[in-house]
C-alpha cells in the first residue's frame, strides 16, 4: 500500500513553519485521523501509551456505518480494504424471551446489505496501522499532561519524563483523556448501568449450544433488571456482556475481585436464576475471567472555549453509552478533522471550522442517548438496541 508524498507544507503559504501536528492514542479516531492527515501531504505523529500494537487485546466487534464510520473510511481511502475484511453476516440479530428463552425477534441482512457491516477491532486498527507511514506510531507514550499557554506551542509531557513539543494537539485518547485536561474540567460520571463481559472461544466446537443460539450476529434478551448481550466475533469467538443495574463497586462490596471467576458464576446464576436454562448457561459457560466494565458518559452537553493549539474527538469529547455510535463518530470526527487541517490556511482555523459541526453533532446525538444504558435492561430492545451498538 503506497503512501502519498508529504508536501512541505499543510497552508498554502509556501515560506510557512510547517505545523507539529501529535494525536495522542492509536485507536480508530487517531489512527483515522493520521491517515487522512498523510494522504494530504500532512506531518503528524501519533503517540500512544501502550508498548506496540499486540500489547493487549483490542475488544469485540464494531458495526461501522454508512453514514459515519464508512465516511471515515472511503477519505482514508481504505473502504474497499474494509468491505473485503468486514463480516456482512455480522448484521443479524436475534431477541430472546428471558424466561422461557423463546426466540421473539430476529433480522437477517440481505444479501447486499452492507449498511453496517461487522469487523473486529483488532482487525480494523492492524488495517488502520499499516496504511500510515513507517514509525509514525510512537509506541510506550503515556501522555501525563499537556503543558504550555493556550496560543502555543504546547508541550507533551510523558509518564517516563520525556517531552516532546507539539502546535497542535488532538486528544484521541478515550473516556478518561489527558488532553481534554487542558480543554475542560469535565468528567465522565457512571451511569448505573455496568457491563460484565465474558468471553467464548471455538465456539463451534466447544460451546455448540452458544454458537446456534446466537448464530452470525448478535443476540439479546432483557427482564427489565438484567439483561444479556451476546456478539459473533471473528476466529469463532462470541462474547457476552451480561448488562446490570449495580453500584459502580459492586465487586469490591462484596469483597471480590474479577480474579473471583467462580464466586462471580455463583452470583450470577442467584441474579438470573428466574431465566431460560439454555441462556443461563451463557452467562456462566465462559472461557476465563470475566471482565468489569461500568459504562460511564460525559455531562452533555459537553462544551469548552475552542483553543487554536487543541481539540478533541471521540470519546474524549463526547463519551456515551456504547450504543453504536462511539467508533463511528470517532471515525467521523477523525476525517472531517484532518481535512479540515489539510485545506484551512492554518491549524487554528481548521479547528474552529471542525469543532463548529463536531459539537452540534455530539451534542444532539449525546441528548438522544442520555441515559439510554438502561434501555438494554428493557425485554423486546434488542433488535432496536442493536442498530445502535458498537
């Protein structure tokens, strides 16, 4: 895959200082964002705080959309990389009764039908990597602070006292983002509502049973108080994400930890003992621990004065309920960004001219989802919660 020849410079003044660009985190909005960057010509390093690309896994499957994530894609020019890695089948989804486990619901996708087409994470950021230059990833930067004045330049400073000088700064960096420190005094606040994540492996061969209840795509079931998520993933995988309305500690208030896989297990089945036994068994078959993961938001709306050396996109800015639209208006935000940096006269303009359709965006799709965690918890939101994950 060929990368495009860096122009001297991003402005069209050609005696112009061409302008340090670093995204902080290597996630799809960052790497989106630097991809687009180098195929205009811009110079941008990206760092990240984990020591290379295999260092952890990188999560279950995304639905990316027409709309927004495939957006992205086709500016990155990698939207045909993706519809030959994607999983079209990964768009059925199935609605079970809890209590007695009977199928209610059910969508099987067309054959064409590529609206939202399912691809692992891991897939989709080792497409992202190797489409950028060599080394524009540095890896084992965990950004500590953003210092400098607000006019520029600003300084990077990292966990292990090394700095580096940037003139602008894009916080990619998720739900708990450094950059966003020197934007915002926001927060992420907890929602109520916490993810248990469990995972499935060879699942055709080892769980028959998860693997035909859940089939291509996803399969949920709710009772009003609990519900459960289950997803098809590449290299036959699911994995479930049993949805809860619990304290935020509710682990170390009953003294456990999720190294406690069996004392979990134990839990689980007195919390759902009043469902199907075939959809129990997801719930407690798993491969490994479990893993905690409380659903936090920002405030919304979520709003900051525009800094000219500054700005976020993603979670960063505008973190909701995993409902769908998290990766995909990364990915969205990521492009329109980097074109904006590529044809605005200079680095401060291109940022007031994203930020003025980013925030509207967000905002009005933040509104729509405040709170909306709780709905997964409703029996018969399946088919419609679906529309909305990744």
């Amino acid at each position: 895959m060929s990368t495009p020849t860096p122009t001297p410079t991003p402005t069209s003044d050609p005696t112009a200082t061409v302008p340090r660009i670093a995204v902080i985190g290597a996630g799809p909005g960052g790497l989106t964002c630097a991809r687009v960057l180098q195929r205009h010509g811009v110079p941008v390093t990206v760092y990240d705080r984990e020591a290379g690309r295999e260092a952890r896994d990188q999560g279950g499957t995304l639905d990316l959309h027409a709309d927004n994530g495939q957006v992205a894609l086709k500016a990155a020019g990698l939207l045909d990389a993706f519809f030959a890695k994607a999983r079209p089948e990964g768009q059925e989804m199935r609605t079970y009764e809890a209590g007695s486990g009977a199928l209610t619901g059910r969508h099987v996708p067309e054959p064409d039908e590529m609206f939202k087409p399912e691809i692992d994470r891991g897939v989709l950021r080792d497409l992202l990597l190797d489409s950028l230059a060599p080394g524009t990833v540095r890896w084992g930067h965990a950004l500590a602070a953003v210092e400098g004045p607000a006019e520029g330049p600003r300084t990077l400073r990292f966990a292990d006292g090394t700095t580096a000088v940037a003139d602008l700064v894009i916080g990619a960096d998720g739900a708990w983002s450094k950059v966003r420190r020197a934007l915002s005094g926001a927060l992420p606040a907890y929602s109520g509502v916490t993810f248990l994540e469990a995972w499935f492996d060879d699942v055709d061969n080892r769980h028959p049973e998860l693997a035909a209840l859940v089939g291509q795509g996803g399969a949920h079931a709710a009772d009003g108080e609990r519900a459960m998520f289950a997803q098809r993933n590449g290299g036959d995988h699911i994995r479930v994400y049993l949805i809860r309305r619990v304290p935020a500690d509710w682990l170390a208030a009953r003294g456990l930890t999720t190294a406690d896989t069996e004392a979990i297990r134990a839990l689980l089945l007195e919390e759902y003992a009043d469902w199907s036994p075939a959809l129990r068994r997801v719930l407690t078959d798993n491969d490994g621990p479990y893993v905690d993961r409380p659903i936090h938001a920002l405030p919304v709306p979520h709003t900051w004065t525009t800094q000219p050396t500054a700005t976020l996109l993603g979670d960063a800015a505008h973190l909701m309920a995993p409902l769908g639209v998290g990766v995909n208006l990364a990915m969205l935000d990521a492009a329109e960004l980097a074109l904006a940096l590529a044809t605005a006269p200079t680095p401060a303009e291109a940022v007031t001219a994203y930020e003025s359709t980013m925030r509207p965006r967000s905002e009005e799709i933040a509104a729509q989802l405040h709170g909306a965690a709780t709905g997964l918890l409703e029996a018969g939101e399946g088919i419609e919660a679906h529309q909305h994950h990744g």
